[in-house]
C-alpha cells in the first residue's frame, strides 16, 4: 500500500458520493493494493454518513463537529501508510490522478491545483470571488497552468489550500496547529510552520488539478464566507498578522471618513460614498464590460457578509481579552 487518501467531511451529502465515485475509479492505480480511502465523518446531521455507507471505504465517525483540524487529524493517525492524501469533499479528481503520485516522491508536500477558470461565470458571486482572486494573487499566479514552488519570499501572495494535499504522514502531525478550533485558519497556519518553521518548500503542481464543486445556494454561501471572514483573520489580521498594522490604518481611515461625511451631509451623502467606492472598486477589479454589472451588484454583499466575519472574529477577541482582564484584577 503507497498511498491512503483521506476525505473529511461535515454535511457533504450533495458531494460526498461524486467525490468518492472519482477516487474509487482511478486508472493506473488499484484500490485496496496501491491506495485505499478513510473518510471522516466530522459529526454530520445530514445523510453523510448514511452515503459513505454504500462505498469500500473506512468510515471513522466523530460524534460531534469538531473541525478541520481534529478531522484531519483523525484520519493521518489512523493511517497505515507514510504518504497521505487529503481531498476535500467538495473535490472530483480526475481519474489518473493517484497514478501521478509517484512522480511527486521527492516532494514532503504538494498540493493540487484548482481548475478556476471555468468557474468565473458560473454565478455572479463566483464572478466577484475569482476577480478579486486574481488582483490579490496577481494573474501569474491565478489561474495557474504551471508549476509554482512557495517559499518565504512569495507565501503571502501564492494561492494556497488543502483542497488536495499529498504530504507525508508524520510531517503532518508534526505541523497541526496547536489551537483545533473550528474558527482557527488551520490552512495558512500549517504551511507557515512547513515554509518557514521548517525550511520546506510547498509545490503548487499543475499537474494535480482538480474541480472543486462551488456552493450555489445562497444561504451555504453566506455561511461559508462568514467563517472565511473569521478564519482569514485568525492568521493574517490578528497582533503581529501580515495586515494587522494595515486593517488597524483601514478602520481608522473609514471611521474617520464616514464620521465627516455624516457630519457634512448626512445619511445621503454617506450613501453616495459607498455607491462611489462601489462603482470604483467594481472598475478596479473587473477585466472586461461583461464584469462590471455583476461586479458592481455582488460586491456590496461580499464585503458585508466577510466583513461581518471579520467584526465577529474581533467581537470574540476583544471580549475575551477583557474577561481576561477582568479576571486578573480579581
């Protein structure tokens, strides 16, 4: 046995069974001789469990939700193999690809790469994600069709997830993030200790794509992105942050800003800001007139939903610190 694939889930019951459907199927690889698959169920309350059921896979069920973290870690310790592949369970991997492992041997870690490009327009709100995508990372790195090694000198801006990540099974022990909670950004923290703590590179390899089934319903959406908002700020906005110091100048900026305008103008000329930064952000990120509608009437809700993230991210912190205080004077 070479290989064991590690799915986790948490009510993926719309995805779990196309996903194992794929990694069941491989060509250049035999299931059960070269490779078998645990799946963790991180305590569904939807037909999860009930799905997996019907496939030749280990199912490891977690009573409660207790996050990616935990779940991930579950599954590696259970592992039998050195090399471990993890595969979100929103991920159809093509069908060759546990055959293609092999040539990534010299590699501690590797991760796969999303196939984006076909979902710009699938909804407007994927629209708005994959253009502020590539003016953050830049169009050399996204969409990507090559390889890209991650290092200390462009981690902050090269895309990077555990959608698909082969990696060697006690390296990944080793690099679990000390604090499990579901709010934790456990991605960005794991291959910060790899690149940095550890002085190992990250392959981004272009021949591990994959497709990535997107949330459509509005609802999953929002929830998604909230706790994107929350997780984003557990690593790069907290004290000593990569935006710390840049998301402290910004609120001060726009405190000051709306508070003018309010003193000016009033609640219109507040209004006819935001239309305005809407409008010129919309310009900024949109790479051809087709954009800018779209743009334009998403972008507002995007903020507000990862913004609300954010906040309820600084909410928990800011009042756990002064129960902390309150705490210690007594």
């Amino acid at each position: 046995m070479r290989y064991t694939v590690i799915v986790p889930v948490y009510n993926g019951q719309d995805t779990i069974e196309e996903c194992l459907k794929h990694l069941l199927n491989q060509k250049g690889a035999t299931y059960g001789k070269d490779y078998t698959i645990i799946v963790v169920d991180d305590g569904s309350t939807d037909g999860t469990r009930q799905i997996v059921e019907n496939f030749p896979v280990v199912l490891i069920c977690l009573p409660t939700n207790q996050g990616r973290i935990i779940a991930r870690l579950t599954g590696a310790k259970c592992a039998r193999t050195d090399r471990i592949l993890f595969v979100d369970s929103r991920v159809s991997l093509p069908y060759d690809t546990i055959g293609k492992l092999d040539d990534f041997d010299d590699y501690p870690a590797v991760i796969g790469e999303l196939d984006s490009t076909a979902t710009k327009y699938e909804s407007a709100i994927h629209t708005v994600l994959y253009l502020i995508r590539r003016r953050y990372y830049g169009k050399e790195f996204f969409p990507a069709a090559n390889d890209l090694t991650i290092t200390q000198r462009n981690f902050r801006r090269a895309p990077k997830g555990t959608a698909v990540l082969l990696i060697d099974r006690n390296l990944f022990v080793e690099l679990t993030p000390e604090r499990t909670g579901r709010d934790v950004n456990d991605d960005t923290l794991l291959f910060h200790k790899l690149v940095f703590d550890h002085k190992i590179d990250l392959l981004r390899a272009g021949a591990l794509v994959f497709q990535y089934s997107q949330r459509t319903d509005l609802r999953q959406f929002s929830s998604w992105l909230f706790h994107r908002g929350v997780r984003f700020s557990d690593f790069y906005l907290r004290p000593g942050g990569f935006f710390h110091i840049h998301f402290l100048l910004l609120v001060v900026v726009l405190a000051g800003l709306s508070s003018l305008v309010l003193l000016l103008g009033g609640v219109f000329f507040l209004a006819a800001l935001a239309i305005g930064l809407d409008a010129a952000l919309s310009l900024y990120l949109c790479e051809n007139p087709k954009d800018f509608p779209r743009v334009f009437l998403w972008l507002p809700l995007v903020i507000v939903i990862f913004g609300s993230g954010v906040s309820a991210f600084w909410a928990k912190t800011l009042s756990g610190s002064l129960l902390s205080l309150f705490k210690y004077r007594n």
